[in-house]
C-alpha cells in the first residue's frame, strides 16, 4: 500500500512477539511505552535490542505513568543512548478508560494528553 | 486443584496467581506454579529474585531421526515428575516454578526449554501438584493447548469497557473447546461496590472474587517485589487469600506424596 503523504500510527500487540515477526519494512519512529517497574523496563530494553538489531527505525522511549522524578530517572538510567519522553501518571486516562471514551475527547486538557500532544507535535517535526 | 488465570493485558493475571500460588502452599498444598507468559510476570509476583528460569539443556535431548514425535524431549529416564523436582526454581512458600522461558531477541534460543516445558505440563501426573497457571494477556494462546491443563478458568478482570470485551471473547472461547472446564471471573482493580456485579452482568459469569484497586500492589510492582512480601495485610493480598478459601473448599487438599 502507498502511505505517502499520510501518517500511519499501528499499535501492536504487548510485548516483543510482533516485533521479532515483523520484516525489515522499517518506520520512521518506534515508540516504546515503558511504564516505571522492572517488568516494564526489562520488557522495553528487550524491544530496543531487537528494534536495534532489525534495524526498524529510531526508538524514542516514552516513558509512561511517570509519578516522581525518581520514576522518571529509573527509566533514564536504562535507557542511556535513547530520548526519554515522560507521560506523567493520570487518573483522566483512567478514567476514560473506564467509560470507553478517548481521553482527547474526555479531557483534552489533562496532564497526560497534553504530553502526548506535545510528543505528536514534535514526531510531526522530526519524521 | 488445576487453575489458570486468563485476562487482558495488564488485567493483573501475573499479581493475583503469584499471591494465590503462595497463599495456596501456605495453606499445606503442593503447588507447581506455571508461567507460561513469554514477557516477565509471576516470578516477580511470587517473590523470586529471576525472571528468567528456562529448562537447563542437560534436561533435554534431540528426538532421534527414526521416532515419532516432537523435535526435541526431556532426556530419556527423566520424568516430568522428576524434571520439575530437579529444575524447577524454587520460590518463598515452597512453591515450585516451572517457566516457558522469556523472550530473546533470537526466538530459537528457547525452543529446546519449551520443548520439555510443554511435554512436562501434557504429562505430568494429576495427584502430585496444585497447578497454578499464569497465561500470556490475550485471546489467542490461552486456549490453542497452552491452558491445557486448567479444569478451572479464572479470567482476570477490570471493571473498563476493553477489559469486559476481553473476558466476554475469553468466556466463549474457554467453553467452546472439547473438554468440561469451568470458567468463572475474578474482578480486579476494583473501586465502587457496584463494579463486580457489572462485571457479572456485562460477561455472564460468576463473579468469585473482587480484588479492591490497592495502591500496595502497584507500588510492590514499583519496587519488583511480591505483593505478598510488600504488603502481606493489604486488602489485595486478603482479597486473594478469601479466593484461595473459596477454591479450597471446592477442591479439598490433596494428599502430599512423599
Ligand atoms: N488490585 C490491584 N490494585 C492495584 N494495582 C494492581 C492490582 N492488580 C494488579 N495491579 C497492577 O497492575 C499492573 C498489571 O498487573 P499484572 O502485571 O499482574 O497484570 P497481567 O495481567 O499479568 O499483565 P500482562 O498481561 O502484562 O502479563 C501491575 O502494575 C500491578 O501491580
Ligand atoms: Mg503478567
């Protein structure tokens, strides 16, 4: 298919299966949502390494869920080489969630999706 | 008791089937807890320092050209029962911990562990151990053979529309395959008094516990500690444990075979 001039944004299934099957098409972004806990950020290194290793495009690593400075600096730590972009922890998003509703259509305002706006302005830029 | 807990990501599959796994073991049973989710999870819920505890290849050996059968087994005269008191790694409480093995960037690393992982599950005999199961989030594997061994589905669930549609298709699946299970939901996260009978009446199924929203639980995850050990009193962890009760008096306490 022909996306030129069109941006397409795929949301894949957790974790790294869909990322070892993917061929080698590339994109111009791979975001990797990482929440601040072990499990996440071990989860996330391992999707850098194989992103890396395939070649598939740029990582920016967006950190989600971020409550404290400390959270923020965890995910830092373990992901040197990458952009960080923090997402802090929002109970809008949740609440949305629970109602089946976007949160941009929910709370626009909110601290969690102005980020997020923030981080779609700057991809727009930067791609 | 053979149980296995199904879910959405995120559902809270891994925290609540660790805690139910120790909590179980406290209570005199011999538990094998089997993780068979590629990303990390249970050992961290069940308060082991690893994640990752593949079969060791000493464990395993190439199916000879000439036999039927699948490319690679435990090694001859190793039995399940033997290969999971040798290599399963083992977790506080005595429960033992049998995994699939976690995610390489080369998938193939693997296939020799999950190979013996698979046939120990299809063969281990039903009298030994509880089994306490942490499947991957999702519809798809839980019931192509990888919840094989449950006679009891727990799906784990929110009170979030997604979540609802996640145990909806888990519910159906779960009762379409060839073999009586029961299926039954266990509601997560839960915040108003009202959420579990949503969930019963959003997904058909019997509501058998509801976990409240407990910050202890998120914040033991924070930390990479079982909420067990974080937080033994909290109202998560005592949610769990009236879920062991409840499934206990169902399936009483097997006898320990020496
Ligand atoms: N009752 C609860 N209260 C608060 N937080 C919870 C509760 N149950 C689970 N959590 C948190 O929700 C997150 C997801 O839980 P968990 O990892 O157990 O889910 P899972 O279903 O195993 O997810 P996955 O599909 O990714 O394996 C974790 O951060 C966990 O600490
Ligand atoms: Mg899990």
């Amino acid at each position: 298919m022909d996306f030129s001039g069109q941006v397409v944004v795929a949301d894949l299934e957790a974790g790294v299966g869909t990322l070892t099957r993917l061929g080698d098409a590339g994109v111009d972004k791979v975001l990797i949502i990482v929440e601040p806990t072990p499990k996440s950020v071990e989860v996330g290194s391992r999707a850098a390494a194989i992103v890396a290793d395939k070649s598939l495009g740029e990582v920016v690593v967006v950190a989600s869920r971020v409550q404290s400075d400390d959270d923020l600096a965890m995910i830092r730590k373990a992901f040197p080489d990458h952009q960080v972009v923090p997402v802090p922890d929002d109970p809008a998003i949740v609440a949305a969630d629970r109602d089946g509703q976007a949160p941009l259509d929910t709370a626009p305002d909110a601290p969690a999706v102005q980020a997020l706006t923030a981080l779609a302005g700057d991809l727009l830029a930067t791609a | 008791m053979r149980v296995a807990f199904v879910g959405k990501g995120g559902a809270g599959k891994s925290a609540i089937s660790g805690t139910f796994a120790r909590l179980l073991a406290r209570r005199g049973h011999p538990v094998l807890a089997i993780d068979s989710d590629p990303l990390p999870g249970m050992a961290y819920s069940l308060g082991l320092p690893h994640d990752d505890a593949p079969l060791p290849d000493e464990a395993i050996e190439d199916r000879p050209d000439d036999e039927e059968g699948p490319r690679y087994r435990l090694r001859a005269g190793l039995s399940p029962v033997e290969a999971v008191e040798r290599y399963a790694a083992t977790a506080p409480d005595g429960v033992r911990f049998l995994q699939f093995g976690k995610v390489r960037t080369d998938p193939r690393a693997l296939f020799r562990s999950q190979f013996a992982f698979r046939q120990i599950i299809r063969e281990l005999p039903v009298d030994r151990w509880d089994l306490v199961g942490d499947l991957p989030g999702g519809t798809r594997q839980p019931f192509t053979g990888w919840g094989g061994y449950a006679d009891t589905f727990l799906i784990v669930v929110e009170p979030m529309a997604k979540s609802l549609l996640s145990a909806r298709r888990l519910a159906r699946l779960a009762s379409s395959g060839d073999r009586p299970v029961r299926v039954v939901a266990v509601a997560n996260k839960v915040t108003e008094a009202v959420d579990a009978e949503h969930i019963s009446r959003r997904t058909g199924l019997e509501v058998v516990a509801a976990v409240p929203l407990d910050p202890v639980f998120a914040a033991a995850e924070r930390a990479g500690k079982a909420p067990l050990d974080a937080a033994p009193d909290s109202a998560g962890v005592q949610a769990v444990s009236s879920l062991v009760d409840r499934l206990e008096k169902e399936h009483p306490r097997m006898k320990v075979t020496p």
